[in-house]
C-alpha cells in the first residue's frame, strides 16, 4: 500500500505560508483546492479531535522525567542499541540535509535522536527530545503515531498534521515489528519539505526492516544461547557421563563427567571422534557404539595412564524415516553403578570382628585364623555346621580387608534352582534364553567387582557350574550367558559349606581341583556345643538387641533358664539360640526371662536325666534349686513357697538371703 504522500492531489508547498493556508483550510472547511488526504490520514484527524489535542499547540507539552525515562529505555534495550547505531549511519550518509533522525517506542515515547545541528534546533523549539510523548492521544496525528496505528510505512507533508506547528516539513515513518509482528518501535526521519523525496521513504523502510533482521537474530542467538546454557547446565547436573555423537560419530556434545570418565580433555572434542580423542586398545567401546542399537554393557575404559571399568549404555537417535542420527552415549562407573544395587540387594557387609560374641578358646582359634584372612586377598572356605554363623565370619574378613569400602554380595547355592544358578552368578545377554530381560543382565560375580562374593553352601553347586567356577578362580575373567565378550573381574572368594568336602570330593560330587582352589585358607568354626562359655554373653548380647528392636524392656534372664540354656546341645547352633531368645523376649510376662519362656523341647531335653543332673550337684545347690523353683511357680509369694516346701517363713527367709536368691 503507498504511504499517505503518494497520492493523486498532494499539495506542492513552495512556504511556510502556503503550508499554513493549506491546513487552515482543511481544519475550516475540510478540503482545499483540489488536494486528496488519505482515509488513514482522516481517521486520524477524528480520534485527535476526539481525543482533545489542540491543533493549535506549538510544542509538546508532555515529558517523561529522568526515571521514567530510563526505566522505558530498559524495556527497550535492544532495540536502542540497534536502532541507535543504525541512525548514526544514516545520519553520517545525510549529513548537512537538515534531517532529524528519532526512535519511538510503541506508545510514542522519543527513545533517541539524531542529526545536524540545524534539525536539533528545530527538533527543540517543539520539544522533540529523548523523553517527550508524541503519540496521538497527545500531539494527535504525525506520521509516527499513524504509522503505529496502521502498522505500515507512512509519509506526510505538514498540512496533514494534527498541529499547526510543522507546516512546511514532510517526513517518513516505519513500524519496527518484533517476530510475531507486533509494534515495538517507529523510525522516522523529518526535515524541510523541499529537500524531501520518495527516495526518503525507501531509506526509513529498509532501515526498519534492517533493524527487525538484527533484532529477529539477536533474540534468535540469545534463544539459542539460552538453550545452550539450558542443555549445559542439564548436562552437567546429571550424576552420569553423558554424550552425543552424529551419524558419523563425532562428538556434539559431551559433559564434563563424560570427558572424566574416558580420560580425554573436554575442551578439544567437539566434531571429533572417539578414536581421535582415546588412546588405542578402546575397540570394544568403539564397536558398541557403532552396532547403532539399544544396549547396555560394562566394559573397561583404557584411559592414558590407568583403565576404569564402566557401564556403558548406548540409545540410538532415530528420525522419522527410521534413519540413525546419531547416537546417545552413557557412561557410569562400575563402582557408581554398583552403589544403587548395594541399597536394594543388601551388597554391603554390616558386621566386624567386634561383633562376634564370644571368648571360647574355640572361637577365639577360628577369629585368629580369619584376621590372617583378611589381611591377603586369598580365598577362603568357612567350614562348620549350620548356623554357627559362617556368613558372619566372612563379612568380618570383608569388612576387614582393602575391599571394604566396595561390595559384598553373598549367594546361597543350595537356594538357587539349578537352572538358574549359572546366570545368577555369570550374568546373561539379550537374548541368551527365553525370559531373558532386555539388554542383558550382570551377574553377582560382574556386580562384585572390586569387593568380595560369599558363596553359601558351596557343596550344593552343580558339577559343570563348579568348572566354570575353577576357569574364573583360574583366569580372573568370566562370560555372560550368550555373550561373546570376555569381562575381567577382580572378586575375592569366600565360600562356606556344612557338608564335608572332602567326603563329597570321594563321592564324586564335587571336584577336587575346586577344593584346593578353595581351601586355601580353611577355617573351622566350631559348633556352639563346643563352646558353651560364649552362651552368656550371647544371651545377653541377644537379649538387648532383640529387645529393643522389639520395643520389650527385658533386663535380664533368671538363673534357672540360663542353666537350661548351657544343657542344651543347641544342634541349630547360634541361629537356633537366636530364635529361641526372640521367642521368649516375645512372650516374656515380665522383665526376666524365665524358664516358662523357653520352648518345650529345650526344657524336656534338659529334663531327661534329672537324677543324673541332681548327682552333679551338692547338697546346698540341689536345696537352692528347689527354693527357687517353688518361688518361680507361686510367682515370688515366699508365704506359699515355705508352705509347700514344709518350712516356716523365717526359715525361706534366711534362706533366701543365705543362696543371695533374687
């Protein structure tokens, strides 16, 4: 659409004075002589009237002050820069013309100016300056203010301003448009009219749009930068190492974990491959990241001076016509990757050699021998019967060794059906049998790398599995299930059996080569029956942990049921003394643990040779025992005691204070 000047019937004004007569006659009849104003031109005419501006004002009469002014060109500070820098240019192309260069903001407040010191003058004398408001509801029409309205470039002569006050000047205005074209500013130059041409509206046009081109890249770069920013900031705060390759593998981004973990500086990799970035002998790496599919896998990193085993998961970025884009590579340490499992498997040994309860010179033999054990990486086989606590011993000798800040992971060979025990301890890949979870999964000895594996009842394993066992005890590598790929693993061995090995090497149940590999430090840990000095502290020890995990208030156990404890062969060991605690912290009436909380059969095995039991007693131990029995059956009353025993009750009394009976 041409601007308003470019019409059929525009005036050609020769003064001052003819600018005047023009628009006196417009204002007094409406039309003059022949000369066409533009529709735009007109409405604007309307709402200047409507909004009560004077035509008759010769200046502005409204000015933002100096805050004000610059809080506005806050808000407006990129398009000052820019716009600010272009008028210095056309200013320095124009030079001597007499042309005044001004920026408004969207509501028609003067951001800046320019020009010779002719046009600054003049700009004055109307109170055209940096702050001053010259939109419509306030200087009614100017080739700004209908430019902003229209939203398109507008050129007008004098006559067809609102006020008197410009009468023989002509100027040109543009809207600068943002991205989602909405108004943010206004170009305009002015000047007398007869050096002003069509030519000086091309200029304000291309200079507009100019300024939208800059702006449009300015906001671009900066969205880009803030995305930058955004996807660095994300990339950093992960707890993994993270990168992304194109399709043809090179680097595009990569956080600084990432560079950590492959020991590469992470200034120097954008646009270059891993094969330029790493020392050689990484083709494992290089090969499960170009198979261009979904997998995870652990393998070992060879840095400049050290290797790092790491879990290495790779996802391929796929478009929409099923091309590969590019590739998503994670990285996560063995050891980080482990700490997660060691919280939801248990992989972490709670007990040390503090823990183990007891003085016997039996167990005090067996606590020697595994001290020995922890202070080498040996294997070790913990031989007893069941429930002597060989599961103890061996997080003790973990706990005391260099790995005991990494995992301890226990498996039961007798629990794990047959079937499944190979995978349990070997690990499988994608794909090994039916069920098998995508992308494989580690085994325990894959997951105990660095720490120790505690194979429970060694005795139990299948014969094949004892060979694959032996080849790792052997070579210090193992395979997944499926798998092509060789794992170096650094386990330390701890097994445990109740059976005799030896015995079940004759029947030809478990390989021999096995034993040897096994036993190279051999502990017996003796039966509880063999050390029935350690069953007071253990009750006790048991008694206070029990309690108080059960919320029961148990001070003690009285004499009598302790002495059932210590006649007792206990076949179940420590766990059966254990269990049979729990039970009667749980049932206990009182605070005391009595004989009537302990089990039936513990108190009828003690039972089944009471005279033999009474012969080993004296005559003063015999008469306290029946004293604190018949106490026990009336619940303390000493009255009805001393009546059953046939005595008087002084006679209970002293001999209560006589045997210190409590």
């Amino acid at each position: 659409m041409k601007p308003a000047s470019q019409k059929r019937g525009a005036a050609m004004i020769k003064s001052v004075e003819e600018g005047i007569r023009i628009w006196r006659s417009f204002r007094e009849t409406g039309e003059c002589e022949g000369i066409s104003i533009s529709p735009e031109v007109r409405d604007s005419w309307l709402r200047s009237e409507k909004f009560g501006v004077n035509p008759y004002k010769t200046r502005c009469d409204v000015v933002l002050t100096e805050m004000e002014l610059e809080i506005r060109k806050a808000r407006n500070r990129a398009l000052l820069t820019h716009a600010s820098a272009m008028m210095a240019n056309l200013r320095r192309y124009t030079d001597g013309s007499g042309y005044l260069f001004s920026l408004a903001d969207s509501r028609g407040c003067i951001l800046a100016r320019t020009g010779d010191r002719e046009a600054l003058d003049y700009a004055d004398g109307q109170n055209l300056i940096e702050g001053s408001n010259w939109s419509e509801k306030v200087m009614g029409t100017t080739s700004g203010s209908v430019a902003t309205v229209e939203n398109k470039p507008v050129q007008l002569v004098g006559y067809e301003y609102w006020c008197l006050m410009n009468p023989f000047v002509i100027s040109s205005s543009c809207p600068i448009l943002d991205i989602e074209d909405k108004v943010i500013g206004v170009l305009s130059v002015g000047g007398p009219y007869h050096p002003i041409n069509r030519h000086t509206m091309g200029m304000v046009v291309a200079a507009s749009r100019a300024l939208e081109r800059q702006l449009a890249l300015q906001t671009a770069f900066e969205q880009s930068e803030m995305e930058n920013l955004y996807k660095t900031i994300v990339m950093e705060s992960l707890s993994d190492g993270v990168l992304t390759l194109d399709r043809k593998g090179r680097v595009m981004v990569m956080n600084k974990l990432a560079a950590q973990i492959l020991g590469i500086d992470p200034g120097s990799t954008l646009n270059k491959t891993l094969k330029e970035l790493m020392p050689p002998y990484n083709e494992p790496l290089f090969q499960a990241i170009s198979e261009n599919r979904e997998l995870i896998k652990p393998l070992e990193i060879r840095r400049k001076y050290d290797r790092l085993k790491t879990t290495v998961s790779c996802i391929p970025l796929v478009g929409k016509n099923n091309q590969v884009l590019g590739t998503v590579v994670i990285l996560q340490p063995i050891q980080k990757y482990k700490r997660p499992l060691e919280k939801v498997c248990g992989a972490r040994a709670g007990i040390t050699f503090n823990d183990i309860i007891g003085n016997s010179s039996e167990l005090n033999y067996a606590l020697r021998l595994a001290e020995i054990a922890s202070k080498s990486d040996s294997n070790v086989l913990l031989l007893g019967e069941s429930g002597v606590g060989k599961e103890v011993f061996a997080q003790a000798i973990h706990n005391a060794s260099r790995r005991r800040d990494e995992p301890f992971i226990a498996i039961n060979c007798a629990a794990v059906p047959r079937e499944l025990i190979s995978s349990e301890l070997f690990g499988y890949e994608e794909g090994a049998f039916t069920g098998a979870r995508k992308g494989g999964n580690p085994g325990k000895l894959e997951l105990a790398d660095q720490g120790t594996l505690f194979l429970d009842e060694i005795g139990e394993m299948p014969l094949d599995l004892q060979g694959s066992l032996l080849r790792f005890l052997e070579e210090g590598n193992i395979m997944r299930l499926g798998g092509r790929e060789v794992i170096p693993v650094d386990v330390r061995i701890i097994a445990a059996s109740n059976k005799n090995l030896k015995d079940e090497v004759m029947k030809g149940r478990f390989r021999l080569d096995l034993y040897y590999r096994l036993k190279v430090i051999d502990i017996e840990i003796p039966p509880l029956r063999m050390r029935k000095d350690d069953i007071p502290g253990l009750v006790e020890h048991f008694v206070k942990t029990i309690g108080s995990r059960l919320g029961r208030k148990i001070t003690g156990i009285d004499p009598g049921a302790m002495e059932i404890l210590l006649n007792y062969d206990w076949p179940g060991n420590v766990r059966e003394l254990k269990n049979v605690i729990e039970r009667a912290v749980n049932i206990a009436g009182g605070d005391v643990l009595t004989v009537d909380d302990l089990p039936p059969d513990i108190k009828e095995d003690n039972l089944k040779s009471p005279l033999i039991w009474e012969q080993s007693l004296n005559k003063d131990e015999i008469e306290k025992r029946l004293i604190m029995d018949c106490l026990r059956k009336h619940n303390g009353n000493r009255n009805l005691a001393a009546k059953e025993l046939g005595i008087s009750r002084a006679t209970i009394f002293r001999k209560i204070k006589k045997y210190s009976i409590n």
